[in-house]
C-alpha cells in the first residue's frame, strides 16, 4: 500500500475504517478459497490483503483510543 493510500485511509471516519476492513476480510476469504482451489496467478496478493487488514485494524484502535 502506497503511502497516499495509508494518508487517505487515516483521514476516515471510524464507521469507514470498519466497513473497509468488512471487505478487506471477504476479499480476503474469496482469495483464500480460490488459491485453495486452484493456485492463483499472484499469491503476493494474499499478504498485500492480510497487511492492508493489519493497518485498517490499527487505524481503528487507535480511532477507538482517541475517542
């Protein structure tokens, strides 16, 4: 994730972060279940996801700290 991105997300509401995260994670799932089925073209993509999952969840903890 680019830098501008992890600006952008640190920018939203609490509400945004986690409906992010409720996509990060099926997103997440579908990967997993495809590359489980068959492998898929870019496993890297799996970390990128579990990573991007990790921040929105520490964006969200520390939102939740603030308040």
């Amino acid at each position: 994730m680019k830098t501008n991105e992890k600006e952008a997300l640190k920018q939203k509401t609490l509400a945004e972060l986690n409906e992010a995260l409720g996509k990060a994670k099926e997103k997440k799932f579908n990967l997993l279940f495809k590359h489980s089925t068959t492998p898929i073209a870019n496993p890297m993509e799996i970390r990128a996801v579990r990573r991007e999952i990790a921040l929105l969840q520490t964006l969200i903890n520390q939102k939740k700290e603030q308040n």
